[in-house]
C-alpha cells in the first residue's frame, strides 16, 4: 500500500551566540537555497515550524528522506557574523514528532 503523505521529522537547531533568531532563520534558509539548490529544496519542503526565544531554539520540520541534508546544512552554517554579532548553530536532536522533541531535548536541558 501507498502512503501518499510524506512522513515529517523536526529538528531541534539551537542558537548560541549573539544574533538574533530571526537572523539565524534568514541565515538557514539563505544556505537551504545555496548548498542544496532548488530541486532539492522542493523536495525537503523545510519549514520553520516554531521560534522558542527564550531558549533560542528553532524547530524545523523536514521530509523524513532529507534529515542528513538538513543536519548538514546546519553543520555547514556553523558561524554566523551579522553587525559585529557571532553566533553558531548545532542540531540537538531529530523526532517524529514535535511534542516527543520538546519532551526530549527541550525539556531535558531545563533540568541541566
């Protein structure tokens, strides 16, 4: 049988450092474009699906096919110089789904 909905993994991409969230986001997918072109792009279908300020994470949602993609994109935005500001960005875990990645990676560092 045929599954016609792609299956979804978010990452939890975290932000230290610092630029602002929003320039970390304009960063993203300025290099999601630059490092894996169009195509590609299209078919990862990245969305930023949550901005959690005071932690400075970003959750973002990618096809199940495209993950190492996604993390290496990160891996490869790793300092970002805006305006005098530095900041770099690390994956600190994939999931299924959302609530399993905030009780996972984002609740986990609370109790750190």
């Amino acid at each position: 049988m045929v599954k016609l909905m792609d299956r979804r993994r978010y990452l939890a991409i975290k932000l230290v450092g610092d630029v602002s969230l929003d320039e970390m986001r304009y960063e993203l997918s300025r290099n999601f474009r630059r490092l894996l072109g169009e195509i590609t792009l299209a078919k990862m279908e990245p969305k930023f699906r949550e901005l959690i300020e005071e932690k400075k994470v970003i959750i973002l949602q990618v096809n199940h096919r495209y993950v190492d993609e996604a993390r290496a994109v990160v891996a490869l935005t790793k300092v970002l110089e805006r305006g005098g500001k530095r900041g770099s960005l690390f994956v600190l875990g994939v999931s299924g789904t959302i609530n399993k990645l905030k009780e996972k990676f984002l609740l986990q560092q609370e109790g750190r």
